[in-house]
C-alpha cells in the first residue's frame, strides 16, 4: 500500500457475489398450458428465448392438435404414413450395411499401404478453402432446414443477395387458386404437423385477418380477389376451418364476426338459388347456385328449400285416397290393389325428382336422404295412419290383413326407387329404415292382434264342432226316450239280467301275462266282465262305409245320423233306447275328430303365419319379433288340435269302448268288433293329422327358415315332440281297451259258437260219423277272421314300433283266452284231431304276423293239443309227455299240463295210471 489510498480486496468481492438461479419459476405443465392460448406469431418469438422453449413450441403433438381442430389430420393415415418411413428406413439400413462390409473387405488392403506412404513422406500443410457468401448462404438454409442450427425458428431461410438458383423448397409459396384447397391437401404424417399448418397459415391468414378488419362483408380481401362464387365460398368454407385453430384470446368474438359474414353471403346466394326453384331453371341458377352452397357448408339451405317447395308433398293428396282400400258396403273386406296403386304413382313421383336432384346437386350433397325421409313421414306414414287407425276401430281381421298386406307394399315399393348417382348401400338402408319407422307403432299391436285373431277363430272352430256333436247326441237320445213304458221295462230289464248271469262263465288262467300297453290281467278282466250289468240291445242296422265330417256351419236344421246311415225307428223300451244311444255313440267314435276342422285350423295358421312371415324379410328390424310370432302360432296350432280336439276326442272314444259290451252288443253276421274296428279308423284319421302337421311345419316354418328344427332347445320342436307323444300314448291307451273289447269278443264267439260235439262227437247222444274232419272248426276259423282283420288295419297307419307292440299284445292275449276256451272243453280221442287242427290254424295266422317271440307259445299251444290224441291205453306214455318240461318250451309247467289234461274226456280212466306213472302211487317200499 502507498499513499492513504485503501488496497482494493478481490477476494471480498467475490464473497459479496451472489448465484443467481436461472430456473423457471412455473412448471412445464402450465408453461405448455399456457402455450396453447397464444397465437402463431407470440409461439414463434417465444421458442427464440430458450433451447427449451423452442422444443415446447415445436412439440408436434401441439400442432396436430390444431390440424385435428380444422379437420384435416387422419390419425389412419399418420398411422400408416410412419410404419411406411420406419419400413424404408429399416430397408435403408440393411442396404447401407451390406454395401460397408463388402466395400471393407476389397479395400482394406488399398488403405493400410497407402498409410505407410504418407507416413515416410511426412506431414502435409494445412490448406484454407476459399468460402464465398453464397456458399455460407446455402450451408446457412441447409442446415436450418434440417434442423441441425440450435437458432432455427420454424421458418424458411430468404437469402438475402441474389445467388445460384437453389432447387425448389419442399413446399412452394402458396398461390392465389392453391389456397382455395390448402387444407383439403395437408398430409397427415408425424414430424411435419408444424409445417403443414405453416403452410396453411401462410395462404389463409391474410385473408382471416382481413375478414375480421373489414366493416362490411361485401369490403373483404375473399371478394376483391375470387371473383366466382364458387371460389368465395371454398374460401369462406376453409377460414371458418381455419378459425377453428384459433385459441388464443377473444377467439368467440372473432368466430362470430366470421359467422356472420358466410351467413350474410349463404342468404345472398339463397335467394339467387330460390328464383331459379321458381322459374324451374333447373340447369341454369339452381344448379350454379347450389353448387356454391354445398361448396360453402354442405348445402342444407339449399335442399331444404328444394325439399319445401316440393311438388310431390305439396300435392300429396292427388297421389290416392286411403279410404278407397275399405268397401264401402263391407269394411271387413279390403281393396289392398288401391294401396299399391298409391305407392305405385309414389314411385314414379319420387324418381322423377331424383333425375332433378342428379341434375341440380353435386355427388357429394346429401338431398336423397332428407328427401326420402320427407316423403315417408309427411307422404307414406299419413295415408298409412289414416287406414290402420280407421280398420282398427272397425274390424280386427281387416287391421292384421291391411298390415301385413301394405307392409309387404312397402317393401316392394322400396325396391323399386331409383337411388341417386354415386350412391351405395346407405341409399336402400335407409329405405329400410323409413319402412320400419314407419310400420314401428304398429307392429307390437299387429302380432298380438295376429295371435288374439288365430286363437279366437280356432277356439270358434273347435267349439262348433263340439257344439254341433252335442246337438247330434241330444236329438238322438230326446228321439229314443219317446213314449217310454217303464212299468213293463222293468220285466224286460229282469229279462235281460238273467240273461247276462247265464253266460258261460270264465275260467281263470293258472298262468298271469302282463299287458305291454299296462292293461289288466285276463283274471281282472274276466271279474270285471262278469260284473258288469249288460244292457239289451236291439239288432243294429247295416253299417256302412267310413261317414262324411260333419259341417258346423250347416248347424242343426237336418239331423244325419254319424254312422251316414238313416236313425233307425224309436226303440219301445228304455233299455232299448239306452241301447240305441250307446250304438249311435259307438258308430260315432270316428267322428269325435274331424279331418275337416283339422284342415280348417291349418289354413287358419297359414294364413297367420304367412301374414306375420312378411315382416321377417328384413333382417335386424323385425324379423326377431316375426319369427316368435311364427313359432307361438305353430304352437298354439299343436295345442289346440292336440289338447282341444284330438287329445279329446281319443279320451272320449276310449271312455265309449270301456262302456261297451260285445256279448249284448255284437253283430255276429260279419266278422269284426264294431267298435274297434272305427277306433283303428280313428287312429288313420289322427295319424293322417300328424302327417299334415309335418308336412305343415317342413313347409312353412323350416323351408322359409322361420325356425331351426335341429336346435332341440326349440320350443316349436319341444311341442311338436309332445303333440307326437301326446298322440302316441292317446293311441297306445285305445289300442289297450280296443284289445280288450276284442279278447272279449273272441271269448263270446268261443262261448256261444263252440259246438260241444267238435271235441267230443257223441257227447250229445247223437250219431257220429265216421268220416273224421280234419278242418278247423268254425269257431276257430271265426276267431281268426276277427282277429286278422283287426290286425291289419294298422297297417300302414301307425310306425313298426307300435305295430309289433300291438301284434305282440293280441298275440298274448289271444293265447291267454284260448288256454281259457280249452279249460271249458272236454277233448275225447277222437276229438283231438278237430282240436289239432284249430290250434294249427292258430299258428299259422300268428306265424304272419312274423313275432318270433309269440310264435312260442302257440307252439306250445299245439304241442299241448297232442296229450289228447294218446289212446288210453298208453296212459304212460301220456304221463311222459306231460312231465317232460322241454316239450313245451318253457311255456307250461308239468303242474299246468296236468291240469289241460284233466279235460280229457276219459280221464277218470286213465287218472290213476297217469298218476302212478308221474308221481309212483301204489308203489311199494322194498
């Protein structure tokens, strides 16, 4: 230190420094937030203040935002655009790869020698290249241009002397015209948002500004430059895009000045558009001018106007009247040709204006769409309400036959519309979807009413027939107790009740044979058939050929009686007229269900179904609600055939078979047991009903695809299946108490045509001849006859299953009641051979029937005929032959062999021979 002067103290200034931190106060969130509501020009002077900044600023992701708010990013085509280059790029690499390894290996050599020259010769001086302006220039825009100077600011470099003409830029400047489609060209590829809305900025801000300066629309730079108004109203079209970028402060303001300048110039050009719609220039000012207002916002103004002023809506009453499908004199019966000549004028009108919309709008106006839709609300759906309001209130068959029939119109009418130019399949969807709004109100309501209407008609077509069966009845039973003395019935009553005690009475089996189809025992029968009370009846009448149906709708003004024969005169007594009845009731068993009402009820559902099928041709509209509706009409078909009419009627015959009585009813003068004999016809006419009721289903419901009979889960299949089992058991019930009726028809005949010399000539005392018969006897051949021609009824009638089930159960049975017959005989020696030759003719009849099972026991059966043919004197041999148990197959025991011979006609000759030959009586104990 010299002097008084302080020596100044460096290290103390720097302890008096302070650092400063130059870290943003605001976290990049909100700075990136804060960035949106900024304009262009503010974006580009704020990425000039930092590196980090600039990499905000310049994120595409910001700039992508603003292309999608104008409508021209397509994330599709960004998204194929990258997986494009990064394709390239890949296939670029790999090139580049395979050139290096093979250039490395041909000059690895060349390099390593020319090393060592330069090397001995020593270093070389460094040279300074000439560098001109230009050249810096050029270097300067290149590097900018890629990216590379840290100072780039988003915009093109301009050189600032003239140079060496450069190639063109990647994007030009953009012109006057180039501009009227600026945005519609921005390519969607990642990186080059921000350029691509550079360049649109670029062509459309000058005029954006210059719109929201100018005092008047009229003023506006759009106007003073495009002179045709096509041109103005692409411009005007892109700014209102172009204003949708706009973020920054005060942008509503800005959007509705915007706003209401294209307003003030649509109306002007509206007007223009309104004069030709009134002159009809359809090629002149129309067509100008609604190409200016579809190039402007699509359009709208201009074909509402077009659509209002319409002359098919306008003179829409001209096309037809609805109440011209309603006769004037019937409302039940409908004039449909009057609704397709509606839509047939409709038609024609709507493609003579579509030739004009072609004429007048460009392709890409959507005027057929509105339009149509016009035409079915204000047009289609008025004269349709107008007529299903006015028949629903009138008559419920004419409103489900004016839906259906005027739906399928419809349908036929929307094919045949002319679709505009340049238009596919969204033209005849929304067809289908004016059809269906249209028909929407009232397809709820139709498919109920169609249930309610089948379910009605059926019910009126069974009851009538019930109805008209209950009438016959009573007219029959109030014409047989006419004039009735039931004093003296009483005599005749006792009469008939010695009669039926002094029957044969029979014999019970030693044997049980159980019943296939569940019916009782032989000796369960035999009681009850001994208990029953028969009543007398009086010899019954011709019976004929199978009757006519009877006809509801003919009612009960002439009385015919079922069996189509004239009703026999009025019995004198009470038993007789009870008699009577049953025959009449008897006779009637085929017609306790008509083939008639049957058909009826099948036409009625295939008129319903078809009318409901109608509305399952479009699919995903109604065809789910039509194709239940089917289904549910199908299914009430099968119940009410099924519960109703067939289900009843078999009950009812099966309850009139267990009431009869062959031995006071049978006809003996021909073969057969009445009353089964018209339950087998009963069965054909029910089998005949289920076959109509699959042909019926294959035709209608699976043919047109309505339901699916492979999907078990079905509820048509489920009930159909029950209609079948339904059928089958109602069958298998009547066959049992019909097998019954004619095993006590057979045991009748057996009783009372039985001759008592057949098996054992000379039992009466009277002469016997000499000459031995060897032919069945007449009882044999009767029963045979009887049996065989119930057997072959079914034939063809009923599946195998239930026919050899039926053979297999009369087989049985008949074994049953001829073991039976013969333990009432008394067989001599002689007899025998009459005895063989029934039981051979029984044989052979059970042989057709082609059961091996059952052919068993009728040989056993005649096997057992052969203990009566052994002459008394060989009373061991017979005792041989009734313990051998193998002779029989199985079927007889040696115990029940004994007791068939015990009915020999000497047997208490040959008893204790036989008895000490099987058993050893009189034998002693050595």
């Amino acid at each position: 230190m010299t002097g008084n002067l302080p020596r100044m103290d460096l290290l103390g200034r720097l302890r008096e420094a302070q650092i400063v931190d130059t870290k943003p106060v605001l976290p990049a969130e909100i700075l990136s937030q804060i960035l949106e509501y900024l304009t262009v020009l503010d974006l580009v002077q704020f990425a000039r203040l930092s590196k980090r900044m600039r990499e905000m600023v310049y994120d595409d992701t910001r700039w992508v935002r603003r292309l999608r708010l104008m409508g021209c990013w397509n994330d599709a085509a960004a998204r194929t655009a990258a997986e494009e280059a990064r394709r390239k790029k890949v296939d670029s690499l790999n090139t580049t790869e395979e050139q290096q390894s093979t250039k490395t290996a041909t000059t690895n050599g060349i390099t390593t020698a020319k090393s060592i020259v330069e090397a001995r010769r020593g270093p070389r001086k460094p040279s300074i290249p000439h560098v001109s302006v230009t050249a810096v220039q050029k270097g300067t825009s290149k590097s900018r241009a890629d990216g590379q100077d840290g100072e780039n600011d988003g915009f093109d470099f301009v050189a600032l002397s003239p140079t060496t003409p450069d190639p063109l830029p990647d994007h030009q400047p953009v012109g006057t015209l180039s501009a009227l489609e600026v945005i519609s060209t921005a390519r969607s590829i990642r990186g080059t948002a921000r350029q691509e809305y550079g360049r649109i900025h670029g062509a459309l801000n000058l005029y954006y500004k210059d719109a929201l300066r100018s005092k008047h629309p009229s003023n506006a730079r759009i106007f003073r430059v495009y002179r045709d108004p096509v041109q103005q109203a692409a411009m005007l079209s892109q700014l209102v895009k172009f204003a949708n970028s706009d973020l920054s402060l005060g942008w509503q303001a800005r959007e509705e000045k915007l706003l209401l300048m294209m307003s003030a110039f649509e109306d002007a050009v509206s007007r223009e558009f309104e004069q030709g719609l009134k002159l009809g220039d359809v090629d002149g000012r129309m067509k100008k001018y609604a190409h200016v207002l579809v190039t402007l916002n699509g359009g709208q103004r201009a074909v509402d106007l077009w659509i209002t002023d319409n002359p098919v809506i306008k003179d829409r009453s001209g096309l037809g009247d609805p109440m011209d499908c309603i006769s004037p004199t019937n409302q039940d019966h409908l004039f449909l040709e009057e609704a397709h000549s509606f839509l047939s004028h409709l038609s024609s009108a709507f493609n003579a204006q579509v030739t004009i919309i072609d004429r007048v709008f460009p392709a890409s106006a959507s005027v057929v769409v509105p339009y149509l839709q016009k035409i079915g609300n204000e047009v289609l759906a008025t004269y349709i309400d107008t007529l299903f309001v006015y028949l629903q209130e009138k008559s419920t068959e004419s409103y489900v036959r004016a839906i259906s029939g005027v739906y399928d119109q419809s349908l036929r009418f929307a094919k045949t519309l002319r679709p505009p130019r340049a238009s596919g399949d969204e033209f005849y969807e929304a067809v289908d979807k004016l059809v269906a709004d249209i028909f929407a109100p009232y397809a709820a309501t139709y498919f109920s009413e169609e249930l309610a209407l089948f379910k009605r008609r059926s019910e009126i077509e069974v009851s009538g027939w019930e109805r008209q069966l209950s009438q016959q009845d009573a007219s029959l039973e109030s014409m047989y107790m006419t004039n009735i003395n039931r004093q003296a019935d009483k005599r005749d009553f006792l009469s008939s009740f010695k009669k039926v005690v002094m029957m044969p009475v029979n014999v019970l089996p030693s044997f049980d044979i159980s019943s296939r189809f569940g019916g009782k025992s032989p000796a369960i029968r035999a009681s009850e058939s001994e208990d029953t009370l028969n009543a007398y009846q009086t010899p019954p009448s011709q019976a004929s050929s199978r009757p006519d149906t009877p006809n509801s709708r003919n009612g009960p003004a002439m009385l015919v009686s079922r069996s189509g024969t004239p009703i026999p005169g009025p019995p004198t007594t009470e038993l007789a007229a009870k008699a009577a009845i049953l025959k009449s009731k008897l006779e009637g068993i085929r017609t306790l269900f008509s083939l008639e009402v049957a058909l009826n009820l099948v036409h009625m559902a295939k008129s319903s179904i078809d009318r409901a099928a109608v509305f399952a041709r479009v699919k995903g509209i109604f065809d789910a609600d039509a194709r239940n509706e089917c289904e549910v009409i199908f299914i009430l078909l099968l119940r009410t055939l099924g519960d109703r009419h067939v289900k009843a009627g078999f009950n009812q015959a099966v309850a009139q078979l267990a009431n009869y009585n062959p031995r006071a009813a049978s006809d003996q003068s021909q073969p057969g047991v009445a009353p089964l004999v018209m339950f087998l016809e009963l069965v054909n006419v029910g089998d005949l009903i289920q076959q109509m009721l699959d042909v019926f289903y294959e035709q209608e419901l699976v043919a047109t695809r309505l339901t699916d009979r492979h999907d078990f889960l079905n509820p048509t299949v489920k009930e159909k299946k029950r209609f079948e089992q339904m059928l089958d058991e109602r069958v298998a019930a009547g066959l049992n108490k019909g097998i019954e009726v004619l095993m006590a028809e057979v045991e009748f005949v057996c009783a009372t045509t039985q001759n008592v010399e057949d098996f054992n000539p000379g039992a009466t005392g009277m002469v016997i001849n000499k000459i031995v018969d060897i032919t069945p006897s007449k009882t044999a051949i009767w029963v045979v006859e009887v049996v065989s021609a119930h057997t072959k009824m079914l034939v063809g009638s009923t599946d195998k299953n239930m026919l050899d089930v039926f053979n297999q159960e009369i087989g049985l049975r008949l074994f049953a009641t001829l073991c039976k017959h013969l333990k009432r005989q008394r067989i001599s020696v002689s007899g025998s051979i009459k005895l063989i030759s029934d039981m051979n003719h029984y044989f052979v009849f059970v042989q057709s029937l082609k059961n091996k099972e059952l052919l068993e026991y009728f040989k056993a059966l005649r096997e057992l005929a052969q203990i009566y043919l052994i002459d008394p004197s060989d009373a061991k041999e017979l005792a041989t032959i009734i313990a051998d148990a193998d002779r029989f197959h199985g079927i007889f025991r040696a115990e029940e062999v004994y007791e068939y011979a015990e009915r020999r006609a000497d047997w208490y000759q040959v008893k204790s021979r036989v008895e000490k030959a099987m058993y050893g009586i009189g034998c002693c104990m050595m």
